[in-house]
C-alpha cells in the first residue's frame, strides 16, 4: 500500500506537490477532511451490504444475468438499438459492454474509464456527468 505522503497525494492527483498545501496545511489536514467527510459515505455503503437480506437484494442483479442476456438475444433477432446508445464501462468490465451493444447498435459510443471502481456513478460521478451531459443534450437524428 502506498504511504499517504504529500508526494503520494500529490502524484495520485496529477498535481504539483507543494499544490496541496494551497488547500491544506499539512496531509494531516487533509487526512481529517477524508476521515470526517467520506468515511461516512463509505459506513453507508458497507451498512447498506451488510446482511443476508442485503446480500441477496445485491446479487439478484447477477442471478438474473441469463434470462436477460436471453431476453436480449431475442429482442434483436428482429430489431436493432436505433437510438443514441452511450456504453460506459469501468474495472473490471472495461469495453466489455461497447463490444456487446456493437454489432446491434447504430449510433453507439463507448466510453470506458480509467482508475475507476465497479459503480462508477459512486465511485466518478463527476466524470461520468462530463460524459452524459453533452450526450443527454445532443439533438436527436431528425
């Protein structure tokens, strides 16, 4: 695990060392501000996950993968994805879902993310809003 120095921090960000210090006075400082604003976010999620019930809510995603993907095989026997399509795939799936949609989507553009978790509206949400604005406020094909 990388140490939580000013040059670790720094070199994470994509910024200048002495740049932190602009914003905090020391990484102590900033550690805090970690502790006291994201920890709890992170507490919401894991209480959210914790449990049997929980667990099962959770994964039923997962369990309905087959009859989806039928589902889908069905649907474009027949059809394609006219419409604008956006693809926006993160560790570990990675373009996996740009490759899928491809072969039955028309207007489809594939995004994928670097140095991103597996829910990337909670872990980049400031990225994936760049991506969707210009995309959700595109004019539609006449």
């Amino acid at each position: 695990m990388e140490s939580l120095t000013a040059g670790a921090v720094a070199a994470r960000a994509g910024i200048a060392r002495n740049s932190i210090y602009r914003y905090f006075g020391s990484i102590e400082d900033l550690l805090e501000l970690v502790v006291t604003r994201e920890f709890p976010a992170w507490i919401d999620v894991v209480r959210a996950y914790t449990g049997e019930e929980a667990l099962r809510c959770a994964f039923s995603y997962y369990r309905a993968l087959p009859t989806s993907a039928q589902q889908i095989q069905d649907a474009v026997v027949t059809a394609r994805l006219t419409m604008p399509t956006m693809a926006v795939g993160s560790h570990p799936v990675g373009t996996g879902l740009e490759h899928q949609l491809r072969p039955i989507a028309d207007g489809l553009v594939g995004h994928h993310l670097q140095d991103c978790g597996h829910i990337i509206p909670l872990d980049r949400p400031d990225v994936l809003l760049a991506l969707l604005t210009p995309f959700l406020s595109a004019d539609l094909p006449k």
